[in-house]
C-alpha cells in the first residue's frame, strides 16, 4: 500500500529525525559554547566582541600567525602553561601574589587577561594602544618587596620580559601540540615577531623576533628562576583546585594535565610536576587533543 496523499513517508520520517538529531547538536554546541564564552570574556565580553568586529586599522592581517594562535581552543592548555611558567620568577610570582587577586577573583582575572589578548590581536589599533596604556598604568602602581627581601615592580623591563617570553613560548608551544593547523617554521618564527609588537608597546625592551631567539632569551633567565612557595602555592591552586563547579572539573583536569606535560623537565622538577612520558604520550596528549578539538566545536558555532 502506498501512503495516503500528504502522509509522511519513510524518506520524510528519516529526514525529520536527522533535521532534529542536527537540531539538539546545535543547541547543545550553542549552549555548551555560550557558557565558555561567559566564563572566559565575562559579562562584558559581547559588547567586546562587537567592539572588536568593528572596522578600523588594525595591528595584524587576518593571515598573520598571532591570529592563528590566539584564536585557536589550544589557548586554554597554553594560558595554564604560561601561568605554571611566568611562577618560577620569585618577583614576577611575588606581583602576582601581592596585588593580581587571583584567588579572590581568579575570573575576573581571567576575563582581563582574555580581552587584553583579543583586543591587541584582533582589533583596531586606537582600541590595542588603549588597553596597553591602561596595563602600562597598572603596572606602575604594582610595587612591592618579594619575601626574599628584593623590591619589585611590574614595569620593570627585566621582568616584563620574562612574563612576554614565558607566554610567547607556552601559547606557541600548546598551538605547535594542540593547534588545529600547527606553524611551520617560518609561522612560528612570524609568531614571534608578531609578540614583539605587543610587547614593545607593553615596555619591553628588545623582544625576541624568532622562535631561536625566544629560546635562547628564556634560557637567559635559567640562572635567576627559583620556585618559591607562593609558586607551588599557585601551582596548587591551578591544577589542583580551581574555582570550578563539579562537573566542569573532569574536562579542566585534561587541561591541566596537557599543561603542564608542555613544560620543559627543568621547569617540573621545581615545580614539583610528574614527568611521565609514556603515560603523556598515551593518554594526557590524546586526551588533550580531544579536549580541545570538543572546545574548538562548541566555540567556533554562530552567536
């Protein structure tokens, strides 16, 4: 028997149950990738995004490799790297201790640090100077005494460089393991360059313009690196217990994990971080990888 005129048939019931199977994923994907976008760029962050989109002169072309990484999921593993690592300068962790609020307001921080990356890669240039300046005064009034008796303050160019290299290198270390369309050699060494614009304007002076001189500037800094307990302190309160509900604490955990196996054994081993290459390579990579490519999904749908 044929169906009556207007009845759905089977071709008609499959193609409304994928339609709606592709439905629920969507919403899911919306959903999932709104609250991401919440939590990262804060309440603020879409009348910032819209401000970012708007036309103007810009710092970088839509093809430059500081767009790549920085709009890339593999950012998420490499903020986590960058903070493990930026920790074992006893004076850049004692400013962060004494004045970044990180554990009264760890978002908040968050959400700064997230929208100061976003504006200077990728929007106008009248907007990037504006937030530069409004970092360059805060760092003027961060000063202090480390434990250790040494005084401090943020704008410093010694220790401003060693923040722009420690997170030159995490970000371009996550994109090179976690990207998805990793850098060749002269994308990583465009990468760099690119960071250089932005830290000079942010004070430092001289900044590495390529993936060699990056290296060699962070082995520059070995010899004054010293783990302090305010850094395993941080470490801690990083990896171990982050102000996270329950449910997100799984998928924060690979995160964590895939962070920390980017850092070199040098930086561990203070740090007091396992290094396990067969248990990285089997399970915290592709564990990572899968992490990342679920966040680039949920965050690359419409708005």
């Amino acid at each position: 028997m044929r169906p009556a005129a207007g009845a759905p048939g089977v071709a008609d019931v499959r193609d409304n149950g994928v339609m709606a199977g592709l439905d629920a994923a969507g919403l899911v994907r919306s959903r999932i990738g709104a609250a991401i976008f919440e939590r990262v760029a804060g309440p603020e962050g879409p009348a910032r995004r819209q401000r970012i989109g708007e036309a103007g002169e810009r710092w970088f072309a839509a093809g430059r490799p500081v767009r790549r990484v920085h709009g890339d999921a593999s950012m998420f593993v490499g903020g986590i790297s960058a903070l493990l690592l930026q920790s074992m300068h006893p004076l850049a962790m004692a400013a962060v201790a004494g004045h970044s609020g990180y554990r009264g307001d760890p978002w908040g921080r968050l959400q700064r640090t997230s929208y100061f990356l976003a504006v200077t890669t990728f929007g106008r240039a009248t907007d990037a100077r504006e937030a530069i300046a409004r970092v360059r005064a805060i760092h003027r009034r961060v000063t202090g005494t480390a434990p250790g008796g040494r005084p401090y303050t943020a704008s410093d160019p010694h220790l401003l460089t060693w923040v722009h290299i420690a997170e030159a290198d995490s970000f371009l270390r996550a994109h090179a393991r976690f990207g998805a369309q990793p850098l060749d050699q002269a994308g990583r060494d465009g990468y760099v360059a690119d960071m250089a614009r932005i830290g000079a304007e942010l004070g430092v002076p001289d900044p590495p313009r390529t993936e060699r001189e990056l290296t060699e500037r962070i082995g520059e800094y070995r010899s004054e690196l010293a783990v302090t307990a305010e850094a395993r302190e941080a470490a801690r309160f990083l990896l171990l217990s982050p102000p996270l509900p329950l449910l997100a604490r799984g998928p924060y955990g690979v995160l964590a994990a895939a962070a920390v196996s980017l850092l070199p054994g040098w930086a561990r081993r203070p740090l007091r971080l396992p290094r396990l290459p067969v248990t990285e390579a089997v399970v915290v990579r592709p564990a990572g990888q899968a992490m990342v490519r679920g966040i680039r999904w949920a965050t690359s749908g419409p708005r």
